[in-house]
C-alpha cells in the first residue's frame, strides 16, 4: 500500500523522492505515526510535500489510496449537545422555498417597517412571516430566512443575507506572527519591492574597499548606508461575518506582508470602507480612527491593497445608512471612490474562489470602482496583484 501511494504522488506531478519515502518509513518505523490514520496523514504529508501549492494534489491522493480507512465505531459515539437541540428551531428552507420568499422592496421600505413592526409589537414571536421573533421567514428576528432582512439577536451568520445587523459583534485581530503557509505567499509578495540605500553607512562596501585599497596602497574600509525596501504600502483587512472562514488565509498573508514591507501600516474595516477604521478589534468601538484623517497622513505614493469578499448588501455601497451594523452619513462608494482617487495604485485582493464572485452585485460594483484591479487571493493571483503594483 505504501509503494502504491509513494506512485501515484508521482503519477499526481508531486515531485517526492525515494530519500523522503524512505524517511517516512524510518519514521513509520519509530512509531511517529502511532497506527493513526490522521497521525499518518500529517507524517507522510510533512515528510513527502515541500511545496504548498502540491497540498491539494497531496490530500486528493491521500484520500483515493487510503479510501475505506475508517475511524473505530466508538469514536464516533457522543452525546448530542443541548446546543445542538436549542439550535433545532433554526429555519431551514430548500433552494425552492427561498425563492418564494421576497424582500420588502428596498432598503427605505425595510427601515419604515422595521420601525412600525417594533413600535406594534407586545411580545415574543417564533416561526412566522411578520413580526420580530425567531426560525420564521419575517424579515426581523434570528435564525429564520429571508432575501433581505435584519438580524436582531443571532449569535452569527448563517445565511450571508441580512442588509443589517442589530448586535453589537466582535471580531479578532490577524495573527502576524503565523508562519505556515506565508513561504509562497512572500515569494509573490518580493514582486513589489524597490530598493534604495537610505541612512547612516553601516554595510561594508565590497567593490569600492577593492578600488580604494589599489588606488592608496593600504587596506581602505568603504561603507554604504544599508539597501531597503523602499515601497510603502496600506493594507485593509475586512474583518467578521462572512470573512470568518478566510482568517488563515489572511493572516498568511499579514504575517508574509510584515517581514516583507518595512514602510506598512494596516487597518480594518468590515464589509466596505466607511468614516472610520480601527487597528485593534477588542478595541474598535473605543479607539477607532478618523478614514479622513488616515487619507490625510499616508501620500499618495503609497499601494494600496483591500482585503476582503466584497460580498454584502448592495446598500452598504450605494446608500446612506446601508451599512449592516451602523448608519453611515456617506454610501460606501464615495469612500472606495476616494481611495482610487487619491492611491493611484490601489488593489482589491478576494479570498473568495473567484467562480463566486458573480453571485454578488456587490463585488461587481467595487470591481468597477477599481478599474477591474480586484485578484484572488491564490498565488497566481497575488503575483498578477503585484505586477498591476509595480506597473
């Protein structure tokens, strides 16, 4: 069975040799993998893979050659949570059902019944189509469904339909200290580098030593100021909600963009730019900082670079007050507008498989506002990101 893994990673085009096959039997041999088959998977994949873009092709011959390996009954044995049970009364609909339930017709239209259905309403309603309550297909409440609504008092997304959100959410910062995985992503990001020596000299000066010492006929020590990288660049990280199963990938790409950049400052934002952004997300509602005044401090010859979905209600780009957690004096397009306006080299980098991106109105929009410069975030697409940079 082993032989015939170590061919087809082969025949898969993942260029593993017989050194590293005979590592892992080694290691088999020491008992490393203690006869688990997730213990064996993490083995072979770290002794065999060396290059991350090869995990995929990795895990699907993995799962075709050891197809059937299953784990004990008992494993499978547990109590059911009583979350589990609450959770229960959530609306579940089929793809038919949705489509029968319509919107109220606008954004002014769902404020105006929003604010008649809480001055009407005297007490708790569950799984219905009109007022505030729980599992229904209303446009208020939690845990139901429908096309546009508000969430009012659900722990988190479910659906990636709500046009706002009635809660106070927190969200966590990005981890730049993450190293698995941000090899590539650097090797992309070296693309957009422009060096320069600046500062006090204090690296050895090789060729003009040479020249100095034959021209004086004694050792002559020449230094120059050290060779950085000179690019400045603004990274925007669209935090919580739907972002939430992008967070590896993201802080991948945070910790690549700190050892990379020495010029970068980062900031976040939650589903489009608004009046204000944050540095620390525990601290978002107590410290945020002024958009105008972060466009007034950076010049213009900094890159820019947008992180995030652009999945969201078209309202929280083309109107006041549309955004999902707080009424913004200004639609969202007027600061994205701003930013292209100002950044001449501005990005949007989209974590989302790029075959989704049609089903939001939203993401067309912003890739509007951009000039078509919205890439996603793979390895392919950070290396076009960075050639549109550099340009």
């Amino acid at each position: 069975m082993f032989v015939t893994f170590f061919h087809e990673l082969k025949a898969s085009g993942i260029p593993v040799t017989l050194k590293e096959y005979l590592t892992l039997m080694e290691a088999m041999e020491a008992g490393l993998a203690r006869f688990q088959v997730e213990d064996f998977y993490h083995l072979s994949r770290t002794a065999l893979v060396k290059d991350e873009r090869n995990l995929d092709k990795f895990d699907r011959v993995f799962g075709h050659v050891f197809k059937g390996l299953e784990v004990s009954a008992d494993a499978l044995l547990a109590d059911i949570p009583q979350e589990w049970l609450r959770k229960l009364s959530e609306k579940f609909l089929t793809e038919e059902e949705k489509k029968l339930i319509e919107g109220l017709g606008g954004w002014d239209r769902i404020m105006a019944e929003l604010k008649k259905r809480l001055a009407e309403q005297k007490g708790r309603h569950q799984g219905g189509n009109k007022w505030i309550g729980t599992a229904g297909t209303s446009p208020f409440g939690s845990y139901g469904y429908n096309r546009e609504g508000v969430r009012i008092g659900q722990d988190r997304n479910r659906n990636n339909r709500a046009v706002k959100v009635w809660d106070r959410r927190d969200y966590k910062d990005l981890d730049d200290t993450v190293e698995l995985g941000t090899c590539n992503i650097k090797l992309a990001l070296r693309r957009l580098r422009k060096f320069a020596r600046e500062g006090a000299p204090g690296e050895l000066d090789l060729d003009g030593t040479i020249r100095s010492t034959a021209n004086k006929g004694y050792l002559d020590l020449r230094l120059v100021p050290e060779r950085r990288n000179t690019v400045k660049v603004l990274l925007f990280f669209d935090v919580g909600g739907s972002m939430d199963p992008f967070i590896r990938l993201c802080e991948e790409l945070f910790s690549a963009a700190r050892a990379e950049f020495k010029h970068m400052e980062y900031f976040y934002f939650h589903n489009c730019l608004y009046e204000k952004v944050w540095k620390s997300n525990r601290r978002r509602h107590d410290e945020p900082i002024e958009t105008w005044k972060v466009l007034h401090t950076y010049a213009s010859d900094y890159k820019v670079i947008f992180v995030g979905d652009a999945a969201m209600s078209p309202y929280e780009l083309t109107h006041a007050g549309g955004s999902v957690e707080h009424f913004n004096e200004e639609a969202g397009t007027a600061w994205l507008e701003r930013i292209v306006d100002i950044y001449p080299k501005a990005i949007w980098l989209n974590p989302a498989p790029e075959r989704h991106w049609a089903y939001a109105a939203s993401s067309d929009l912003i890739r509007r506002i951009f000039a078509g410069r919205m890439f996603p975030l793979t390895l392919e697409g950070l290396d076009k990101a960075m050639r549109e940079l550099t340009r």
